[in-house]
C-alpha cells in the first residue's frame, strides 16, 4: 500500500512538471491587443534578399547584384507598420510554424526564400518559408499576401525607386 502511495504521488509530480513545461514553452498569444505593442518590429527577408527591412535598426538593404547590397537608414512610416501588425493579427501569425513547408502537388523552380522575424509583446519569434510550391492552402495564401504587402510597398516609395537598379534577376 505504501508504495503503490509513493508511485501514485511520482506519477503526479511527473504530470505536474510536464504540464509546467509544455505550457511554459507555448510561445503563441491566446489573444492580440487591439493597437499595435509598443516593442512591436520585424525583419523581412523577401524573395532571397531582394529587400531586406529591419525595423528594429531602421534600416532596409536591396540586392544590386549578387555579390553587391546597398544598404540605406529607412524608417517605415508608423501607419505601415500598424498595417503589417493588423495582417499578422488577422493571419494568426503564431500558428505558423518556425520552418514553414506547406504542401502543393505543383513544385516550383526557382523557389525564393523569406524570412520574417518579429518580437511582439516580448515574444521573439521568427518563420522562414522556402516557397518551392505553389501551395493554396489558406495559410499559404495568407503568409504569401504579408510578403506581397511588404514588398508592394517597398518597391512604391520613392526613396527605394531612387536607389540603384538591381542586375540580379528575380523571377
């Protein structure tokens, strides 16, 4: 009786300790802020390099050739950043895992790589997506739509259409 006492208690304690690491390494919100956190910034890396932003040191670097970068002091203006933050809420931006490989019975050639970091009420976390498919899936479409966003508008403001003409040839 004794023992069947201890292992029943060994038993509890073990699902006790477990349930404290599994919920402690859940790094997903259960619900976002209305209004865009204050620490809220990101890294985006589109299309292998094409434009990298980092809001976090204000700066945005494009690809000129494959060898060459032209890196620039670029501050994203406060209303596009409240737009990025808006589609990462509506996206769900934490369900997608770190390496993201949705699947596509149609593969891609070449495939371009992202990448997004970002920090958001404390929380640091980062997506990097090759897309080599041509995935449908609804996460795709909507992980697809943040980086078309981001590029749209880097690519329409005038400071980025006076910097060098890249050689390189994205597809």
């Amino acid at each position: 009786m004794f023992e069947r006492s201890n292992d029943i208690t060994r038993i509890f304690t073990l699902l006790i300790i477990g349930c404290v690491i599994i919920f402690g390494c859940v790094r997903r919100l259960s619900h976002y802020p209305d209004t865009m956190p204050n620490d809220f910034n990101f890294i985006s890396n589109i299309a292998d390099g094409e434009y990298i932003l980092d809001t976090y040191k204000s700066k945005l670097t494009k690809t000129i050739d494959w060898d060459t970068d032209t890196t620039i002091s670029y501050k994203i203006p406060f209303a596009e950043k409240q737009k990025i933050y808006k589609i990462l809420k509506k996206i769900d931006i934490f369900q997608y895992p770190e390496n993201y490989a949705p699947t596509s019975k149609k593969d891609v050639f070449p495939s371009f790589t992202y990448r997004f970091e970002f920090t958001m009420n404390d929380i640091d976390y980062k997506i990097n997506w090759q897309e080599n498919t041509e995935s449908e899936i609804k996460d795709a479409r909507e992980l697809r739509k943040l980086f078309i966003e981001i590029q749209k508008y880097l690519e329409n403001d005038y400071i980025i259409k006076e910097l060098p003409e890249s050689k390189r040839a994205f597809f």
